[in-house]
C-alpha cells in the first residue's frame, strides 16, 4: 500500500482548487461587468419575459428621472456661474474703488505726516529755550558775583585785569543771548502754533477718507458673505443632484445585468457593437471551464480514502520533523 502519495496529491489538489477559485471569482467579475454592458447596449431591441421588461421599464423611469436631474443640474450649473461672475465683478468695483480711496489718503496723509514731522521736531527744540533762560539767569548772578570779588582785589595784577575783562564781556553776553533765546523761543512757538492749525486743518479731510474706506469693506465684506452663501448653496444643490444621478445610474446596474442576461441566453447581440455578446459567451465558457475543474478535483478528493490521506500527511509530518531535527543539531 502507497503510505507516502495519498497526503501530497490531496494537498497539489487543494491548492489547485483555491487558484481555480480565485481564477473563477475574477471571471465572474468580468463576465458579470459584460453582461451589465450588453445589457446596455442592447436593453431597447428585443422583448423580454414580464419580469426583464418590469425592470426595462425601471431603466426607462429611471433614465427620465436622470433626464430631469441633468436638466435641473445644468440650470443651478448656469446660476452658479452667473452667480461667481456676479461675485467677480463686485470685488472687481470693490478694489477699484477702494485703490481709489486709499490713493487719496496717500495723497492727503503724505503732505500731513511731513508737517508732523516737522511739528515733533520744534517740539523737541522748545523745552531747550525754556531750560536754557533760567540758567543763563543764575549764570549771570555767578559772573557778576564773580566780578564784584575780583573788582576790590588789590593789586590788580594782569591776570586779574584779564579775568575782569573776560567776565565783563560775559556779564553783556549773557543779556544778549537771553534776548536771542526769547526770540527763538517765540518763533518757534509760532512755527508750532502754525504747524498745529495745518495738522487740523489736514486731519478731518484725512479721517473723512479713512471712514469711507471703512465702510466700503464692511459693505464689501456683508456682501461677499452673502454671496458666497448663496454660491455655497448653490454648490450643495449640484452635488446633491450629481449624487442623486450617480444613485440612479449605479440603480440601473443591476437591471442592466438581468437584461444582458436574458440577451446572452436568447443569444441577441446588440445591432451596433455584436462582439459585446461574443465577450459574454467566452467568459461564461471560461467559468464553466473552471466550475468543471473544481467539480472534477472534488471528484478525485472524494475518491481517496481519508484515512490514508491522513496517515500519509502524519508520516510526512514525521518526516519533516526528523529532517529539520537534523539540520538543527548539524547547525
């Protein structure tokens, strides 16, 4: 008796069987494909048992209902354009009008922050004047001081004399420059006076701009959101009819196949493709090739006696375990 072939040839036979299988399956995806496309091509030229032609009816319903959905897409697909070309020509009114504003502000705020410059730099000058007149003051008090002493000093040596004359000319110096300080300070306070009264002047006609620039963007910006609102649901109707015809083509999938089906059993090929049903015979040949495999191979395993398979794979399994011992110790 054979110990050592039932257990392998069992094995060879299943797996031959799972490729078969899996051949089988992506067959039947193709030739389930052909025969929805035959259906399609060819559910208008022939007549069907009551069932098939309910569902040709369905199909007609249906494709008047996708009829009505592409019209229905193609008129919110007109709205929405108009809508963005709407949308386009207010931003394009927007930004020119606002290019205009913000060129007058330019021109107005330009001439303004030149006098404001201006007017900062006479401010830094003016506490000078102010701080300088009281110290001139209480340098005059030093110096004639000063001089008082070095008058009743005797002898009066050279360097006495010098030092008198020098302070002399200090003592009438100091008045002078008070003088010119008094009249410094005074024009400067007249060049600030002045440069105050054309900030204000400037000022209303520069805020007035800014306001109108202001409300230009909240009105833009009221009427963008209102417009893309009305884009966005405008956008959400056309994709809830896309998903409505999607919905309704991939409904007619199934009837399309039951009518290529009774197309392909009556042998009725479409008038203007025919090899569509020369595909559907081929792969329905191809699976029932691979459904007679499978039988036969289920055949032959039914044939072999279980026990021998069993011991045949029990022996083997000894086998490998001896072997893979060996290589282990050998290692």
């Amino acid at each position: 008796m054979d110990y050592f072939s039932p257990g392998p040839r069992e094995l060879a036979r299943k797996l031959h069987r799972r490729a078969v299988e899996h051949s089988l399956a992506a067959i039947n995806r193709k030739l389930a494909k052909a025969e929805t496309d035959l259906g399609l091509l060819g559910w208008q030229q022939a007549d069907y048992d009551p069932e098939t032609q309910r569902q040709v009816q369905e199909i007609q319903g249906v494709e008047k209902e996708q009829s009505r959905l592409v019209n229905d897409s193609a008129e919110v697909a007109k709205e929405l354009r108009d809508l963005q070309s709407e949308r386009q020509t207010a931003q394009r009114q927007y930004e020119d009008q606002l290019r205009q504003l913000e060129g007058e502000r330019r021109r107005l705020r330009e001439p303004h922050e030149v006098i404001e410059k201006q007017l900062a730099e006479k401010r830094k000058t003016e506490p000078v004047f102010v701080q300088r007149i009281p110290e001139l003051d209480r340098e005059l008090r030093e110096t004639q001081k000063l001089y008082a002493e070095f008058i009743q000093v005797s002898p009066q040596t050279p360097q006495v004399r010098q030092e008198l004359a020098r302070l002399r000319e200090r003592i009438v110096a100091i008045p002078n420059e008070k003088s010119d300080l008094r009249t410094q300070h005074l024009r400067t306070a007249s060049d600030i006076r002045n440069l105050e009264e054309q900030v204000e002047k400037s000022l209303p006609d520069i805020l007035a701009v800014e306001e109108k620039i202001r409300v230009l963007q909240e009105e833009w910006a009221t009427a963008e959101h209102g417009l893309n609102d009305r884009l966005a649901v405008k956008q959400d109707q056309k994709k809830q009819l896309e998903a409505k015809m999607e919905n309704l083509e991939a409904s007619k999938s199934n009837p399309y196949l039951r009518i290529g089906q009774v197309l392909a059993d009556n042998n009725i090929a479409p008038l203007n493709q025919p090899e569509a049903l020369d595909r559907v015979k081929r792969l329905r040949f191809e699976a029932g090739e691979c459904r007679q495999i499978i039988l036969e191979s289920e055949a032959r395993s039914h044939a072999e006696k279980p026990a021998a398979v069993k011991l045949s794979m029990i022996l083997w399994g000894v086998i490998l375990l001896v072997l893979l011992l060996i290589l282990v110790l050998k290692g």
